[in-house]
C-alpha cells in the first residue's frame, strides 16, 4: 500500500489521506477516503487512473457531491474530484464548452449572459458539469440531453475520446458514462440564440419556485427517489403519510416529501434508514418500488438494494 501511496504523489501533487468525505457532499455525511486526489490536468486525471487501475485499486470520480450519499465507513479506494482546474468555460457562437468541474448553474449565467437559451432549466442544480452530464441532470421540463451535443472523456485506459450525442445514451437520469466507467473531462452543447431579459427572468422564476417548494435551508442530495413511472415519488412518499419520518438527524422533509434531509448530525446509516423505511411503506400501501436517485458510495450494513 505505501507503495501505491507514494507513486499516486508521484503522479500527482494533489494528493490527501483519510479525507473526510463529509466536507465534499451536500448532504455533508461520509467517513473518509483512504485517498482524495484533484487533479489539475486531463493528463494527470488519465495518469492517476492508469496507476489505480494497475494496482487494482478502486477509485470513484467526484463531481460536487450533490447527488451522494457516502457510507460513514467512507471509502476504501480513490476518490478523484473533477474540480476547480476543470472549470473553464467558453462559448463558440450558440455553443458552449464547460470542463467537467464548472458549475453547471454558472454554465447556465454565462449562457445567459450571451444571450443563448437552453439552460434556463439547470440554473439551480447544484451540480458540476460533469456530474450533470453523468446524471442528465433535469428540472421543470428541462434536461441535459436537449442540450449536450458532445463530451470529451477519458476512457478507463486513461485515453482521450470524444463522443457525441448518441453515443452519450442519455436516458432519464442516466447516460452511457457510468457503465463504460468514463470520465467526463469537458462537454459541448448547443443552444438557441435568445433574449438576455427573458432568459434571465426565466430563471429567476425556476430559482423562486425551487425556494418555494423545496427544503434548501437543509443539507441534503435532492430528489432521494426517482420518479416512478406513472407516478411523483414525492406524492406517494406523503400519502403514504410519511412527511417527517426521521432516523437521528435524517428525516424526510416536511416542506417536500421527495428530499430526505439532513436536520444536522445525520449519519449515512440515518438517512438510508429513513429509505428503507420508505420504500418499504410506499410499497405496502401503493405497490411501487421507489428506486434511489442519489448514488452510493462505500459499504453500507446491511448493503443497500439501490
Ligand atoms: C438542493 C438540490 C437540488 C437538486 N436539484 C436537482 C434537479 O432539479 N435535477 C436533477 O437532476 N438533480 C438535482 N439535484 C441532484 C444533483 O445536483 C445532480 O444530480 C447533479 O447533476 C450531480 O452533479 P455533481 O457534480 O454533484 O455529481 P456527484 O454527486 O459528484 O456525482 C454524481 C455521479 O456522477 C459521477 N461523476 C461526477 N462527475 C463525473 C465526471 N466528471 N466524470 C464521470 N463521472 C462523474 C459520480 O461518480 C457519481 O456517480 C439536486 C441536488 C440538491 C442538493
């Protein structure tokens, strides 16, 4: 092990041991990972895979954190965080390119600021670029596949490929890249020439009606479930009559039935006690299974049926 350890800093000069992991979700739950590395180059991302993949360790590509829940056990392996070094933007006509790391709600201002339309709808999803792309992040009739028209990824050899929108596969709240285990590096969309005024005012609609409905004053990953064909998961969720069921400082929230949240304190165990416990209920009255939306990372006892 201190082997790896010392050719991972040999690799690359971003390297930190047992770093809490809570620091780097928004539902500020996780133990620590045995290793955190931000690489500030695509070549340094490509060399730090390559040298986990040689010496069989595993390693978890991290966005901002906002859709994962992380065991408090954290994680045996390599988290990589797609960051700040990734976050350049630069629009190209009625495209645009953001590296993996940029926020994609700053994606979303810069697009408005050029007057292009399309992103209204991503403005308020606390995503980075990368992690959106992976997820085909999605609101209020909006989603990344209406707008992405290619990425740039590294494949687990640590090449670079480009891959353009069919190849991507995007599906509701899926995409190609987890299962071929990609990192996305940069993505390309393409949007349609609009009015700064009344792409601005449309988001600060969504923004408005994202602080109405949903709980933002607490920590949490989001929607916990996603939506069940047919069906809102955050409406069987309160018929089922389970607006604030808690476990510790985890509970579901009272203002959106959709979101578990963190009260303050919650643990990862907290919180996927309150997602059994609603799964279970909704499908005895109901007789629905409520999937996760979030993404786990780490063991968990008893495991978890995602
Ligand atoms: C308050 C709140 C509101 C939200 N609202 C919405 C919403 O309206 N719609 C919606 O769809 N989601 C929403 N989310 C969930 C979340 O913001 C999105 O899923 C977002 O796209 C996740 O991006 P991330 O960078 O945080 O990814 P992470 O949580 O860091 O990672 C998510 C997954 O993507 C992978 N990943 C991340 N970056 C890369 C990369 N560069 N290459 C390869 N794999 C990568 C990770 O390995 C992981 O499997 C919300 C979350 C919160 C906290």
């Amino acid at each position: 092990m201190a082997l790896f350890d010392d050719r991972l800093m040999e690799v690359s000069g971003n390297v930190c041991f047992d770093e809490p992991m809570k620091k780097h979700t928004t539902f500020r739950v996780g133990g620590p990972a045995e290793a955190f590395v931000t690489p500030q180059t695509v070549s340094e991302a490509a060399s730090v895979i390559r040298l986990c993949r040689e010496f069989g360790k595993p390693y978890f590509i991290l966005g901002n954190g906002s859709n994962l829940l992380v065991s408090d056990k954290g994680y045996r392996g390599v988290v990589i965080r797609m960051g700040r070094a990734f976050g350049e933007i630069r629009v190209e006509g009625s495209r645009m390119r953001a590296g993996a790391g940029a926020a994609l709600s700053q994606t979303a201002v810069r697009a408005c600021g050029a007057s292009l339309s399309g992103l209204e709808f991503a403005s308020g999803i606390p995503g980075t670029v990368g992690g959106a792309l992976v997820m085909n992040a999605g609101a209020y009739g909006g989603e990344m596949a209406q707008v992405i028209c290619g990425a740039a990824v590294l494949t687990k050899e640590g090449e670079v490929k480009h891959l353009n929108r069919d190849d991507l596969q995007m599906g509701y709240r899926k995409s190609c890249i987890l299962p071929m285990s990609y990192v996305v590096t940069e993505a390309e969309f393409v949007l349609e020439p609009g009015d700064e005024e009344q792409i601005c005012a449309k988001m600060e609609e969504l923004a408005a009606r994202r602080k109405e409905k949903q709980p933002l004053e607490y920590a949490s990953a989001g929607s916990t479930f996603k939506r069940p064909e047919g069906h809102f998961a955050g409406k069987l969720i309160m018929e089922a009559g389970l607006r604030g069921l808690s476990a510790g400082g985890a509970c579901v929230s009272e203002k959106h039935c959709g979101f578990v949240v963190n009260k303050g304190g919650a643990s990862a165990a907290d919180v996927l006690k309150v997602c059994r416990q609603v799964r279970e209920r909704v499908f005895q009255k109901f007789g629905v299974i409520l999937e996760l939306e979030i993404r786990l990372l780490g063991e968990f006892d008893p495991p978890f049926e995602a």
